[in-house]
C-alpha cells in the first residue's frame, strides 16, 4: 500500500509513520576492556601473588574513573 511520499506501510500498520530523532552515539572507549583485565589481574592475583590483586585493584579504579569520567562529560 503506496502512501504520498513515497514511502511503504507493512500489512496491518496502523497511524502514520514517525520519523525517529536523530541520536548521537557515545564514542567507543577502551574502559570497559582495562576493567575486565583488572578483575582478572585481581583474581588471579588471590592465587598467585598479591602483586597481581594490587595491580589489578589499581587497574580497576583507574578504568571505573575514566568511564564515568567519559559518560558525565559526554566526551
């Protein structure tokens, strides 16, 4: 079923089409990816060597800051 502008409406659709606002998508970021390592780092670190659950304790701060940092500032 052919409307005026040009534009087809499935079988069975009711009302008019709407067109959706135009949205920006947030940047890609690395953060979520440093905060997967320091999990690991951390738990790995339980069985081996707390050299490994300080770095990743620190890797996990550091990461969780720069990706809130990054949502409040809509960098």
């Amino acid at each position: 079923m052919a409307v005026e502008d040009g534009l087809q409406r499935p079988e069975g659709a009711a009302g008019e089409w709407s067109i959706p606002l135009p949205e920006k998508t947030p940047s890609s970021t690395y953060a979520p990816a440093f905060l997967a390592l320091g999990i690991t780092f951390l738990l790995f670190g339980v069985v081996s060597s707390y050299v490994f659950s300080a770095a990743g304790f620190v890797l996990i701060v550091v990461s969780i800051s720069k990706w809130v940092r990054e949502l409040l500032h809509g960098e």
